[in-house]
C-alpha cells in the first residue's frame, strides 16, 4: 500500500471508530507494522489533522474532520453502488430516487479509469419481484423517526382484525418482499412490528416521545438482544430434550 494511501485509510479508520483505535489494531488491519503506524501517525499530526493519542488507550480523529470530497477506493465505490442498487430496487419511492441520484452523483464525480466500477460493475443487487406494495407514506414514517414523532396507525393483522394504535416509531427493515415499521406500542406497551402492506392508514401526529429517538433505538435493540436470547435457549432446551430421548 502506498504511503498516501495509508495516510488517508488511517483517517477513515479513526473516522469510523466509536472507540479510541490502538496502533496494534490499525497496524492489524493495514497489514504494516506498528513502528510504521506511529510513524504515519506523526506524519499526519504534523500536517495540522486532528488525531490525537494516548499510550495504551489508542488515537482518535476529533469530530469536525473533513477530507476532500469523493476519495474513494475502488472497493468503496463498489461497495456504495451494490448498496444504492439494493435500495432503488427496495427502498420506499423517495429513497429509490435518491439511490439512483447517488449513483450519478459518484459516475460523474470519480476520475476517468474508475468509471467502470460503476458502467460494469463486478458485482450486482438483485431486483425483488414479489415486494408488497405499502399501504402507507413511508417518506413520512422516515421523516417522524427522525424527527422522534408518534404516528397514529389502522393496523390489520394476519388474521385479518383491525385495530388503531399509537406508535413510537423506532426504525423500518426493508425484507425482500415486504417492509416492516419497528415501533413501541402504546396499546400494548411493548415493541412491536408491523408489516407496512398491512397497514390501512397512518397519520404523522405533532407530539413527540418521552425520549430521544437513540434511547429509543437503543432500548429496542437490548429487548431484540434479549429475546434472540431466549429463543436460542428454548431451541438448546428443546434440542437436549429431544437427545435424551432418543438415548432413552
């Protein structure tokens, strides 16, 4: 890898990084040695970007940082494309379109000999046939999520019975065939999910949540954790039993 090169992958590593990054790790995954890290680190102190470090806690990149536009490698320009292709296949109108003006943007932004990355691509997202149409905006579910609004929802579920609930919408999971809205209920005071083809109605309201989207997510994804736990014991539990009785 050249130096420059490795100059720049340092900083989007540190970039990416919730956590202060030791020089062991970067020097893992820039395949070099450790001595070569401190020395690039310097390198890149010198010329004024932001890193700092601290011995045995590791560098981070102070917040604000910016590099100049659209240096991208090749594999993350494949990378971005194969993720734009799945999104204008799967994603909601809106987020279609702009799937579509990203690739354009990063066609015409990209020099000459990266091009074919992009008009021939190595690689390919699939296009879904069978994906349900929504019954509901799902531009403006987005828009509440950010924003940490409730949504007033006519729900009707596989068994065919209608119901209206007020959700805390928390985030949308694009399947192959169907997009679903994870939010807490306020019916049922527990997270739910809820398929956005079986939804009958929805209406962004004004009031906002008791707490910040993040708090949000971050409870939905421990109960998540939590529950995937649970089954993977009862699944253990079942298949110890199942043992047992075939020795018996």
């Amino acid at each position: 890898m050249r130096r420059a090169d490795r100059l720049f992958q340092i900083i989007q590593i540190l970039r990416r990084a919730r956590r202060p990054v030791t020089a062991d790790a970067l020097a893992e995954e820039l395949e070099t040695s450790k001595r070569t890290v401190y020395r690039d680190v310097a390198d890149l102190m010198a010329q004024r970007v932001p890193v700092r470090g601290e011995a045995g806690v590791g560098y981070v990149l102070d917040q604000g940082y910016d590099l100049p536009p659209l240096m991208l490698t090749p594999d993350e320009i494949e990378a971005a494309v194969l993720g734009a292709q799945w999104v204008a296949n799967r994603g909601d109108p809106a987020l279609a379109r702009a799937a579509q003006d990203l690739i354009a943007k990063i066609s015409a932004a990209i020099p000459e000999r990266l091009r074919p990355y992009i008009d021939a691509p190595a690689l390919g997202a699939p296009k879904s046939w069978k994906l349900q149409p929504d019954a509901i905006d799902m531009a403006q579910v987005r828009a509440q999520i950010h924003a940490g609004r409730k949504i007033a929802i006519h729900y009707r579920d596989e068994q065919g019975r209608d119901s209206q609930r007020t959700i805390w919408p928390v985030t949308i999971g694009y399947h192959d065939t169907v997009r679903m809205l994870m939010a807490w209920c306020e019916l049922r005071q527990d997270f739910r999910s809820f398929r956005a083809d079986r939804a009958t109605g929805a209406e962004g309201l004004e009031d906002r949540y008791p707490e910040r989207p993040a708090v949000l997510r971050a409870k939905w994804r421990r109960v998540m954790e939590e529950r995937r736990a649970e089954i993977m014991t009862w699944k253990a539990r079942e298949a110890a039993e199942a043992e047992a009785e075939g020795k018996d």
